[in-house]
C-alpha cells in the first residue's frame, strides 16, 4: 500500500522523466514508495532544485559543446583539494564560477571542498578533522563528515542571499551554487552507502560522486598500494544503492560514478568476470609467493613498494588471456576465447584444463599480505569500467593519475562510442607543466572540454594558491608592516573582492531582523 500523498503513477512518471529514464533500475515504482516516508515524494526541495540546477547546467553545457572548470581549496590537508573550503573563498566562488565542487574527502574529508560557501571567516573546516592530524587521503572520518560540511556551505549560501535581499542585491549574484560532494567508496555497505546519500541530500547537495575504491583501506601516501580496487559489479551495487535512497526521496540528485583504476595496482576479488582482462598472475611459479615473501619483511613505505616491485618482475606477470595466448595461437585461441567468455578467472582456468590447455598462470601467489589481488591498471581498465558504470550513473569520471591526451582522447572515443552523449568529468589533479611554454598550458582546459569533457576540476589549485599567496603576504607584512596590510586592502578594493564588504553586508541583516521587534 502506498502513503496517502504518494502514488505509485507518480512516481513511475519521475522515472520516465528526462532526468531519470537513462537509468538502469532494478525495481518498481511500487517498491519505492513502500519504502518511503509518509508525505510527499519530494523530500528534500531545496537538493532537488539545486540539482535540477545543476543538470540544467550540465545539459546545456554539453548541447554548445563548452566546459565548466573550476578548482578546489584545503586547509586540512598538505595535499587537500577542496573548492572553497574557507568561508571567504566560498563567497568569492559564487561570484565568480557557475558551480561549487564541494569534493570532500581525501584527508579525513580533503576532497570535498568545492565550495565552501561562507560567513566572513567563521570557519569551522578543521572540525572536519578531529584529531587535526593532517596527511594524505585516507577517507578514514565517518559518512556524515561531508554531509556536515555541505550543511554548513548551504546555510551559508542562504545566509548570503538573505543579506543580497536586504542590500537590494536579490538576484544579481547566484549565492546558491549548485555542490558537488565526495561520496568516497560509500563508507561501507549498501545500507551505509544509503544513510550517506540521505544525509547529503537532507543537507542540499546537487550532485555526489562515488568511486570504485576499497572502502576503509584509502592511503594516498609515499609508497602506498593506494588504488585498491572492488569488483566492478561491486562498485555497481553501489550505485544501486545511492540511486535507490535518491528514488525513494524522489530526488534529481546527480550521480557520477568516478573510477580510480587508471592507476590502480590491486583488486579485492577475481570474483567478477568484467575484470578478468586486467587481473594479473604469475607465470615463473619457481619463486615464494609475495605474501611468503614480505611475511618476513621489515620494509615499509616505498621501499616495501620496491620490494613488491621487484618481485612482481621476476615473477613474469601477465594476465590469464595473455598466458594463453602465449601457447595457443589460430583456431585453439579462438575456441578459448568462445570457451571461456563470461566466465571469471577461476572458472577459465578449470576450462583451460578441460580443454587440455597447458598454461601456466597463477592469481593465488601474487596476493599481498592483505590478501589483494595484483591488477592491471591503465586506461583500458578505466574505459571498460566506465562502460560498465554508465548505465547506473549520470555521469563518469576516471580518475587521472596525471596528464595525458592521448589516453584522454581514447578514453573519451570509446566510452561515447559505447554510450554516446554521456556526460564526462576530467580532473586536473597533477602536472603543473613547467616544461611547456604559456601557451600550451592556457590551452589545456578548452582542448580537453573540446573532446566532450562538460566538468573540469583542479582540486589542488585553491589549496596552492591560499599558501602562496599567505606566504607572500606574511613576507610583505614581515618587511613592510602596516603598510603591506594596506596594499593589500587596496588591491582587493580595485578588484571588487567580495570578503571586504562583510561587516556593512552582515551587519544590514542583523539590523533588519532587530529593528522589527523594537
């Protein structure tokens, strides 16, 4: 039975609407509206019309063939990458950029800034972090972090466009840009995953992404096996999961499904047949196991990543269809191929011997003392998993682990050549080009959006630019004294900085809001 102010046609319209008939659903309009709350199906209006917002953006963006690009900013983190993660950057973003990538997470929370929208500097980004121990990206801070720190940029937004209101500004500035949070690996199971997704959404997301990655095991540090992925159908339910809670709150909410495998090096499981073509084995069985081998070693950091390496070439890795391949050639590797498609590792290999194929190949023996399988990582396993994503998402993103075109080109040809006009993110997360003249570098965005790439991101750039630009600051204070700080309040005069109107700005709402009780 249905709630009384829901009806099961109302929702099968959502699903059929242009926002939604894309996606690949697992159940009814029925069984969504026995799981939802009493009341209407739009639970949460203000994450809906952000979205709608935000898809609105999207789609008009990819019919002129353009790009939105934006960056991110970090206190937390030495490597952090947020958009607008103090209050005042926050508030110059809306003015100046059409979208607020509030990635959080990579630090306990280093991604999601993107738009930390703000009250003249007071800042509470470090709470994000409890412990205040700063460091690479671990993702090892509970599911409600981001969510928490989204809340907090869009009350802020609101904040702001009640003060336009009263300064007779309305509708002149934006404040509420559209957020794009880190959804991580979705902290956890499915059920997690759903509590997650509803809390950013009760806090006025426009958009999550969710990535591929082990869920608790994220270490992006000097020496780390930090790529670890999950089987591809295991990411998928994830997204399963996300979309369900957004059907259920009858949200547009946007969701991009992100994968890391272009650099990643291990895999949970061999379980899934989609990721056959990229596990790796050992084909030189004359050697110990790796998890023999490093049960003894007292490396860590890079040199056990060194370590791993080397072993890892003496053992002559390669993947099971290229182990075939190795013996059989013409017919016979036809019939394998025939024989064994769909089937995962384990059971091509059980084919093999019932063919009387003698191969040599071993997945077992290349597992670290984690218990990780050895994957093949690159470009190729980027497209086949964003293939494979599209139909559960909005849009896709993989993850560069740094800058090259080529494999952006083939990485863009082959998924729209897969599923054609599905909208694509690009990060620019690496590479500062020093090597290259000006030119080169200042044509990189438009080259890139060119190719059919709609949201463009540099998450480290806020954080690099807050620290240069303090650094020079404190230089300039520490020579000149006072008058660096008047400089500097000039300068921010002529360039019309929003944050230097804060105390007449705030001050206008206060005085309204007390004015009429007396």
């Amino acid at each position: 039975m249905t709630h009384p102010a829901v009806s099961v046609s109302a929702t099968e319209a959502f699903f059929a609407s242009p926002e939604q008939a894309h996606f690949a659903r697992q159940w009814t309009a029925g069984y969504v509206d026995e799981l939802r709350n009493p009341g209407g199906m739009e639970e949460y209006p203000l994450s809906n019309a952000q979205a709608l917002k935000l898809r609105k953006l999207f789609t008009e963006t990819a019919e002129q063939r353009g790009t939105k690009f934006t960056f991110g900013e970090d206190e937390e983190s030495p490597s952090g990458s947020r958009l607008a993660s103090t209050l005042q950057l926050g508030m110059t973003m809306t003015k100046r950029t059409a979208l607020i990538d509030l990635e959080a997470s990579w630090t306990p929370s280093w991604r999601m800034r993107w738009a930390k929208q703000g009250s003249s500097g007071a800042n509470a980004t470090l709470a994000e972090v409890p412990t205040f121990d700063c460091g690479g990206d671990l993702a090892d801070y509970t599911y409600d972090t981001v969510p928490n720190r989204v809340k907090q940029i869009v009350r802020n937004q609101q904040h702001w466009a009640r003060v336009d209101s009263v300064r007779g500004r309305a509708g002149k500035v934006d404040r509420l840009v559209p957020i794009i949070a880190d959804g991580d690996s979705g902290h956890g199971n499915s059920t997690a995953t759903m509590k997650m997704v509803k809390l950013f959404l009760e806090a006025g997301v426009a958009g999550i992404h969710i990535d591929d990655m082990q869920s608790g095991e994220k270490n992006f540090s000097v020496g780390s096996l930090t790529h670890v992925m999950v089987p591809t159908s295991e990411h998928i339910r994830r997204l399963l999961s996300a979309k369900l809670q957004m059907d259920i709150s009858g949200s547009h909410c946007v969701l991009i499904a992100r994968t890391d495998s272009e650099s990643a090096s291990r895999i949970t499981s061999t379980i899934d047949p989609a990721d056959r073509p990229f596990i790796l084995g050992r084909t030189n069985l004359s050697l110990p196991s790796l998890s023999k081998v490093l049960s003894g070693s007292k490396t860590t950091g890079a040199d056990r990543l060194a370590e791993e390496t080397a072993w890892e070439e003496a053992s002559n890795l390669t993947t099971l269809d290229e182990a075939v391949a190795a013996v059989l050639s013409g017919s016979e590797l036809e019939e394998w191929k025939s024989a064994t498609a769909g089937l995962n590792t384990s059971d091509a290999l059980i084919k093999a011997q019932e063919l009387g194929i003698k191969v040599v190949w071993d997945a077992e023996g290349c597992r670290n003392l984690r218990g990780w399988y050895r994957y093949k990582g690159g470009i190729d396993a980027a497209i086949a998993r964003s293939i494979a994503f599209a139909p559960y998402s909005d849009m896709l993103w993989s993850c560069a682990p740094g800058y090259n075109f080529d494999e952006i080109v083939k990485l863009e040809k082959e998924v729209h050549s897969a599923v054609p006009g599905k909208w694509l993110g690009y990060n620019w997360s690496f590479g500062y080009f020093t090597d290259k003249p000006e030119s080169y570098a200042a044509g990189l965005v438009k080259a890139v959006g060119d190719l059919g790439f709609i949201w463009q991101f540099n998450p480290m750039a806020g954080f690099t630019a807050s620290g240069v630009d303090l650094s020079r600051f404190a230089k300039d204070m520490h020579e000149q004294g006072m008058l660096a700080y008047r400089n500097m309040i000039a300068e921010g005069l002529r360039e019309n900085v929003s944050v230097l109107g804060w105390y007449p700005d705030a001050g206008s709402l206060t005085d309204r809001l007390t004015d009429a009780v007396q």
